[in-house]
C-alpha cells in the first residue's frame, strides 16, 4: 500500500481536461462554430467565448469535488483554482493589451477605460471565483464553534490545547499516550478508520508522540476504549518497545510478544518469558521464590489463596468447612 496512489487523484486532471478543452475551442474553433449564424445571434456567440472558458473548468472541478469523500477533495480543488487563475489570468491580460494603448495615447484615463472593459468576462470571472470558492470551501473543515453556558454548573473543564500536552507529556518518555495531534480538526474525521488505507490515517504514523516519562503523580494508567479500539496497536505495542522497565503483559490473542520479543531482548536488553499454554516454548516454576524466600510459611499461604476459588463473604457454615478443608490440604 505504501507509496501506492489512489485512482481518485486521477481525477485531477478532470478540470485542467476540461478546462485546455474550453480554451482550445473558444480560442482556435469559437468562429468557425459561428459561421451560418444569424448576425445578431453571430455577435454575441462571438462575444461570449469567454464564458466558457471561465466557467467550464470550475464547474467540472466543483462536480468532482462534490462526488468524491471529504479527505480526498482538496488536491482537485487546488487544480480547479489554479485553472481558473490562469484563464482569467490570460483575459485580464487580454483586456490590458486592448486597453492600454488609449490610456498611454491620453485619449483616456484608466478610471473611463474600466467602463469598457468586456462584460462578459468581467461577469465569468467573477461567477467562476465563486464556483471555484464553493469548490474550496467544501474541501476543508472548519471548526464548528463551540458555545459555553454562563454558568459552571456541570463543570467548566476543557480539551488540553495540544501546545500544553506537549509540555506534560514529551515525545521523549517510555510509556506511549497516543500522538500529538487532533483528528477531529482533520478532514478526515468523519471517515472510519481502515488501517489498510493510509489515506484514512489523517497525521497518524507521522504525528509527534505525546508519552508519559513517570515523573509526576502516581504514575498510573488507564486507557479506555472498545474492543477494536486500537489500544493494542496505540498504546500496548509502542510502550513494549520502549519501556526499558519490568513489564507483564496480559495478551489472550498472543499477537504482542511476535513484535517485541526481539526488540526487548536485543536492544533493551530484557529477559523475555513467555508463557503461551498453545505453543509452549518456555515457563517457570512458580514455587521455585519459595525456597529461598524469609517468609516460606507465609508465601505458601498466599500460592494457596491463590489456587482456590473466590467464595462469598457471607456463607453457611457448611461452605465455610470446606473451603476450610481445602486450604488445609493444599497448605
């Protein structure tokens, strides 16, 4: 997928087609289309050749624009505007050089030569800005503002500006938070997340770190999320392979320690046990600590505890005995 281009940016060649077309025919083909005409009908056909050439390309730039999802908008918005600057670039030229010479020669000023400008490309101009203006302006997200109540009754917190996490959370720490960037101020936000489609990614992947160096509070955490929320792919994974601490992980679909088994060894240089009942490549003895331990009898009683199931607080007497009994036997 990397370095792949979508086929929709291929749609950016639909308004610069369009618009060489327009430009080709009311440039080189506009008279010969007006011969057989009427005069009348003849002199403004002649006279709006200009429109189309103004307009053509702007408005195939805006159905395009419109047909395709937010987060791939912008670049054919950008080629729609650079169209139009260039045709109407190329006819205010024209009007200058047919204006220019009564201005210098004094039989006019330039306040009297603007009266003559062409109407018809002074009108295309202006309604192929506003055509091109609708087609920017749906390309890109504007921040909805947000309105307050007067009053705190509920609670007057706000977001953390992403300047302030900087501060608390540095990209230089060990225990990875997330990235340091709002995705709802991306074009993309209302696009689901594809992991197989970079073009879904917004920042993603390329966004400064915003991590958690342990310097400050009680040090712990707590990430909330649904399940195919991404916690293990944003948070657990990036923490493995930076935190050069002790580290348990808890991991029923056996998918982190692939990742950073290696890692963790090689360039961390931690002891890596992995207990996997599936695939059993290694283990412990859990009662080995026992033997050298100053505290047998009480280790003991804890392993006990442990092997047995929890029971209610309140119970009969008779459940009482054996969970008793048990105990007694194990320890």
């Amino acid at each position: 997928m990397k370095g792949r281009l979508h086929p929709a940016l291929l749609l950016v060649l639909v308004p610069i087609v369009v618009t060489a077309a327009a430009v080709f025919v009311t440039n080189w083909r506009w008279h010969g289309l007006a011969i057989g005409m009427s005069g009348k009908i003849a002199y403004w056909f002649l006279r709006a050749a200009p429109l189309p050439a103004l307009l053509f390309g702007p408005l195939a730039g805006l159905v395009t624009v419109w047909a395709l999802p937010l987060h791939r908008r912008r670049p054919i918005a950008m080629v729609t505007l650079l169209c139009f600057l260039g045709v109407a670039g190329f006819y205010a030229l024209r009007e200058y050089d047919r204006l220019a010479p009564f201005v210098e020669s004094g039989a006019v000023t330039w306040d009297r030569a603007l009266s003559y400008l062409d109407a018809l490309a002074v009108a295309g101009a202006v309604v192929g800005f506003l055509i091109t203006a609708t087609a920017a302006r749906i390309s890109v997200v504007v921040a909805v503002p947000i309105r307050r109540a007067k009053r705190a009754t509920f609670g007057d917190a706000d977001w953390l500006p992403m300047s302030a996490a900087a501060r608390l959370l540095p990209a230089d720490g060990e225990i990875v938070v997330g990235e340091r960037y709002r995705v709802d101020r991306e074009i993309i936000h209302e696009l689901p997340f594809d992991p197989a489609d970079r073009s879904t990614w917004g920042q993603g992947g390329r966004a400064p770190l915003l991590t958690y160096k342990q310097d400050f509070d009680s040090t712990h955490m707590l990430f909330f999320a649904g399940s195919g929320g991404f916690k293990t792919t944003s948070n657990v994974i990036p923490t493995a392979l930076r935190y050069s601490g002790p580290l348990i992980c808890l991991d029923p679909s056996t998918e982190v320690a692939p990742m950073v088994r290696e890692h963790r060894t090689r360039a961390l240089g931690r002891e890596v046990m992995v207990l996997d009942p599936v695939n059993s490549i290694g283990g412990f003895n859990v009662l080995d600590g026992i033997e050298a331990s100053q505290k047998k009898e009480e280790d003991i009683v804890g392993i006990a505890h442990m092997l047995l199931s929890e029971s209610a607080r309140f119970e009969s007497s008779t459940g009482a005995y054996f969970q008793n009994q048990a105990h007694n036997l194990l320890t």
